[in-house]
C-alpha cells in the first residue's frame, strides 16, 4: 500500500497562463498570448512572488517538487524557466532531487528547448497528446497531429529525459472504441512512464460546450464512456503500468510525486496568475487579473508584494473540511485510506467520525463498489464509475465532528 508521508516535503505548482490557441474543451485560467515581452514581465512578477512566498515558509518547509502548469508553459523561452527555477532553489530549501516537471504541447517544442530544460533542472516532462486520431484533435481545437506527438516524444527522449508522462482524453464525439484502442496502442509503442487519461468534460464557458447547447457537438453515451476507461485501465495494467489513482497510471516508482500531494493532503504552494494554495490547513487562491497581478508584485520594490490585494480567495478549513478533503482526495488514490492513519491524523476512528453516513458506506461496501479490508477502505474499478455519489457521503457538514 503506497504510504502517505506527513513530513514536511513542499511541493510548489508554478502557473505560466498563456497559450498559441485556447482548446475547445479547456477552462483553465488561460489565453491565447505569444509576446515574449509580456511573457518576460509575467515571469518577473512571478519570480518576485515566489521570493516573497519563501519569506514567509522557508523555515517550515522543503520543496521536493516543482509542477510548471498553464496553458502552455512550453510556449515561452526556455530562459524564463531557469529565472523561476532558480528563484526556487535560491529562496526555499530544496531537496537534493526534486521532481521538476513540465507540461508541454507538441508543435511547442524544439531539441534547443528541450536541452535547455535538461540544464536548469527539470526532470520530467507532460505530454498533452490527447488523441492519435486527426479528426479528433480537430474536434478538442489541438493545434497538433498525430505524428507530432511521437515526434515530441523522440525528441525529449534524446534530450535526456526519463520520466516522460503522456496525456490522453477519451468520451470526445465521434470517437469509436476501436480509435481509442489505437490510441492507447500508439501510446505504449512510445513506452511512456506514466499515462494520465482523463474523461472529456464539457464545462461552462468552453466552445464545445457552446456548441453542445447549439446542436452542433454530440456527447458520447456514458456506457460508451465508462467502456473506454476500464478498457484503458485492462490496457495499461498488462502493458506493466500501476493504476494508483483514479486517472493515472505509471511503471513502477514513477507515480507524480507532485500531483500525490494533492491526493495525500500535503502541502503545495501555488504560485502565479490565479493559482491555488493549500498550506497548514488554509486554501486561498492568487487573483486572475493579469495586469493586476503584474502590479501587486512589482509596484512595491522595496518591500514584500501586497499579498491582501495579491489574493482573490481565502478559506481556513474546520476540522470536519480537513475530514472530508482527506477522505475525497484519498478515494481517488487506488490505494484508498488507511483507517489507522485517519485515526492518527485526527484522534478519531474513522467509523466514529462518520457514524451517521456508515449504514449507507456499508451498503456500498456489500454491492461491492467499495472495498474493506486489511489493507483499508477503497474504491472498486465498478466503485470509480459512481466516485462522485459515494465521495458525497463523506462531506461533512462545518462543526458536525467536533461536537
């Protein structure tokens, strides 16, 4: 069973919003941006942010990972990455080999950027592949095709990488069973250490979701959908890789370090436009006006950045918010929770602290969506299909555990 470490390792998630075109399906905080002058000032702000961070939690904490999201990080010089790396490893202890990763697009990348990153630091790499398929990359709005993909892939391999991650979306219109078993064939040629596969979701605000209320996009059927995971999940577990989390799989002794901390409630620091944080018990999140951000780092140079006008959103959790985070976080691990470590953490039995929601998880348990045993309390493959209604029962109303 994978443990979960209560040590004092940081992980810092560094938000780089830009992007050559937004995808149809993404809400992320991003868009379309190419100018290498505003790209430059962002990162100052950016660097200036983390020193000002460090101010506050060096002394508590080591970095043990870095995760460089957007948007497209890949899109900018790879010079800029150094500026944040080193700004990191200047102002926060760090550990002696932190996993740095960072996503990557195809048609992003050149052999000069690629060794470039090699040499500041960072040691694993995200591929946002998606799809093999042509016609579908059109639909999701990629700006790749299919043969760029292994390009990429070849490419960071001969730049020195070994811990490569591809991600993939199945559920997209018009994607049959036998193109997403093509996909998933292509992708293991590669011989990736971790896959992520990640189930299309059309959210509010995005163009395919636009085009879904115009008649003009055509949802996959959820049979279909949940045939294409548990046919990835068959797929990957006999090409070797470990399912460890309800998207993500990996060879053994590559699972996301970074990414673990968010299903282990660890802490991580998220720095940049309109990055979240979780740190000793507090959520709060960066605000998401660019040129407002430039100007809370920057503006002030001879003190620390304005964090109240810095920060859009702040919340301290109850106990019972620890709870239930710690117990809808950890379901998505495949391991599931170690009652024994619930009980350390928060000096009370799990059975205890749910003791009017336990009929309804023993029912699960008996229809066999969820699993109790020796090695603790976990999510059936069957069980994944219906995560979000068996995590509700785990959320806690406020102040309901301390009574």
């Amino acid at each position: 069973m994978m443990t979960i470490n209560d040590g004092n390792g940081l992980g810092i998630y560094v938000h780089i919003p830009f992007c050559v075109k937004k995808c149809r399906y993404c809400d992320f905080l991003s868009f379309e941006n190419e100018s290498a002058v505003i790209h430059k000032v962002y990162i100052k702000a950016l660097v200036r942010e983390i020193k000002g961070r460090a101010e506050v939690y060096n002394n508590n904490f080591t970095v043990d990972s870095i995760f460089i999201g957007g948007g497209t990080p890949s899109l900018i010089l790879p010079g800029m990455f150094e500026e944040v790396t080193n700004a990191v490893k200047d102002n926060f202890n760090t550990s002696d080999k932190p996993e740095i990763t960072i996503e990557a697009n195809p048609r992003t990348l050149s052999p000069e950027k690629l060794d470039q990153y090699i040499s500041c630091g960072i040691n694993r790499i995200s591929i946002g592949a998606q799809s093999f398929n042509d016609y579908l990359l059109k639909i999701l709005g990629r700006i790749h095709v299919s043969d760029d993909i292994s390009k990429t892939f070849k490419m960071a391999r001969a730049a020195g990488f070994k811990n490569i991650n591809i991600d993939l979306i199945f559920g997209i219109a018009a994607q049959s069973m036998g193109i997403w078993e093509e996909t998933l064939e292509k992708t293991l040629e590669l011989d990736p250490e971790h896959v992520s596969f990640y189930s299309l979701q059309l959210e509010e605000g995005t163009k395919l979701h636009e085009m879904l209320a115009r008649g003009t996009y055509k949802k996959v059927s959820d049979e279909l959908d949940r045939e294409m995971y548990h046919y990835a999940i068959k797929t990957l577990k006999r090409a070797g890789y470990a399912h460890y989390e309800i998207s993500n799989a990996a060879k053994s002794g590559y699972e996301c370090r970074h990414n673990m901390k968010y299903w282990s409630m660890r802490d991580y620091l998220g720095v940049g436009l309109g990055a979240h944080s979780y740190m000793c018990g507090k959520r709060f999140g960066n605000i998401k006006d660019l040129e407002e951000y430039i100007a809370a780092n920057l503006e002030n140079q001879n003190g620390p950045p304005d964090y109240e006008r810095h920060r859009e959103w702040n919340h301290e959790n109850s106990v019972s918010d620890q709870m239930s985070e710690y117990m809808f976080t950890g379901l998505r691990r495949i391991d599931g929770i170690d009652p024994a470590h619930f009980e350390k953490k928060f000096n009370k039995p799990l059975k205890s602290a749910y003791f009017k929601e336990w009929p309804e998880i023993e029912r699960y348990v008996k229809k066999g969506f969820l699993i109790s045993d020796g090695r603790g309390l976990r999510l059936s493959e069957k069980g994944i299909d219906i995560s979000n209604k068996i995590m509700s029962e785990f959320i806690l109303s406020s102040g309901r555990c301390e009574r």
